[in-house]
C-alpha cells in the first residue's frame, strides 16, 4: 500500500522527510497502478477475441476442458458451432470495419441467447465461426436450445437499412456424459461440416449422421489411437474383411 501521509510533523527536518516521502509513495503508486492496468491488458488480450470479446479458441478449450475434468463421472451438455455462409463476399462487399461489426453483433446475439445459463461458454472460434457450450441440458432441451439461437442469428441483417440477413449454418452435438472435450468438438464440427445450405437444410445434428455413434475414426487424434484401439479389442467390436487375390491374365489364385 502506498498512502501519503496525511498529517505532517511540525519539525522542519522531520516535516521534509515526511513530503519526500509522500512523494515517492504517490509515485510508485502511479507505476504499479500502470503496470497492474498493463497486466491486465495484456490477460483480456490473451483470453479475448478482440473484435467480439468473446472467449478465443484457446480460452474456450481451457474452459471446456476443465469443466470435463472436473469431475469423476462426466456430466452433459450440448455444444454448438454457428457459421456465417459466405462472409468473405459479405466482407468484400461492406468493407472490414462493417464485417466486423457484424461479427460483433452475432456475438452479443449468442450471449444474450445463454444468458440465463450461468455456465454457458461462447466463443468465437476462427473467422466467422463461433462456439457455444452449455453444461447440464438434457438431450430433449438441447435441440430447442440450438434452434432458437439460430433464429435469434436469422435477424441479424448484414447490410445497414435493408433487410438482407445473414445465412447462417449451425452444426451440435449433445452427449450425456462428457469424457473428451477434443471428442466433443469433432463431433460438433462434422456436423457443421454436413450442412448443404443448397438443399435448404441450414442446421445439423451429430447424432442424426448415419452409423455415426461416435466421432469418425478418421476424425481422431493420434493421441486417442490407443484407448480407441484397446476399446475395440475389449469389447470385440470389430468384424474382418477379406478378399481373394487373383492373377489378373490367368485368374489363378495367389
């Protein structure tokens, strides 16, 4: 603490110590006030996307990954991943400034949508692309969930004064026990990548992929290649396949 003095001593010398002193204590509290104000600067810049101050990737992961690890037995919860469809044209067409506006404003949407869930996580993940995971909502919520927040997203216009909205794509996954956060965000990004905006459909769910009970093998990490293995090995999940080998000219088999 630095704090002057208040009271000076009615001795000449005494009185002068005392001033030199307050001066430096106003002094070094000035430093340590502009260094504090720096540190904390430079933890917003570290932790924050810039142009939305949202969560960036990296404070996403954290986040996500401790709240899986936070207990023994995973809890639930639903992670989505919104997309603006062709934003580099939208860019180009109302310049930098306006684009990034927009991502602000999809940005403040996404959090007013989760406000009511007090762990709700929302991030902005990589161009136009952002996150939101919300812990503890069944798998009947999840769903509803996701589409409201994309219909609070269908309002947002990407040209000032017209009413030329945004296209916006969402891809979600729901899982009712959470063990890998990596496992979690592929599932949700394959989903997003499924989308065919062609087609009319803007949105999709993980768990409405083809055979798909889990994240593609060819998703994984190679991290996750030996429990993914020994998994398989454990519960004798697996079926082989062959096929004969033939001379191509005489047929015979080699």
């Amino acid at each position: 603490q630095f704090a002057p003095q208040p009271v000076l001593p009615g001795t000449r010398e005494l009185r002068r110590v005392v001033e030199a002193m307050n001066r430096m204590a106003v002094r070094l509290k000035q430093q340590f006030d502009q260094q504090a104000a720096m540190i904390g600067d430079l933890q917003a810049r570290a932790h924050r996307d810039l142009v939305t101050g949202l969560s960036n990737p990296e404070h996403f992961d954290a986040c996500l990954n401790s709240f899986v690890g936070d207990e023994e037995g995973g809890r639930e919860g639903v992670l989505m991943l919104f997309a603006i469809a062709g934003f580099a044209r939208i860019n180009d067409l109302v310049g930098r400034e306006a684009g990034n506006s927009i991502l602000a404003t999809v940005g403040d949407k996404l959090r007013a949508g989760v406000a009511g869930h007090d762990q709700a996580l929302v991030a902005r993940r990589q161009g136009p692309e952002f996150a939101v995971f919300v812990p503890d909502v069944p798998g009947d919520e999840a769903e509803r969930l996701a589409l409201a927040l994309l219909g609070q997203l269908d309002k947002v216009s990407w040209r000032q004064g017209a009413s030329e909205h945004l296209t916006i794509t969402l891809g979600f996954t729901h899982s009712a026990n959470i063990v890998s956060a990596s496992d979690l965000l592929r599932a949700a990004d394959l989903a997003l990548r499924q989308v065919d905006t062609a087609s009319g459909r803007r949105w999709c769910r993980f768990a409405d992929l083809d055979g798909l009970a889990v994240p593609p093998v060819a998703a994984r990490s190679t991290a996750t290649w030996r429990s993914f293995v020994d998994q398989v090995l454990a519960t004798a999940s697996v079926s082989l396949q062959y096929q004969k080998i033939v001379a191509v000219t005489t047929r015979k088999l080699l």
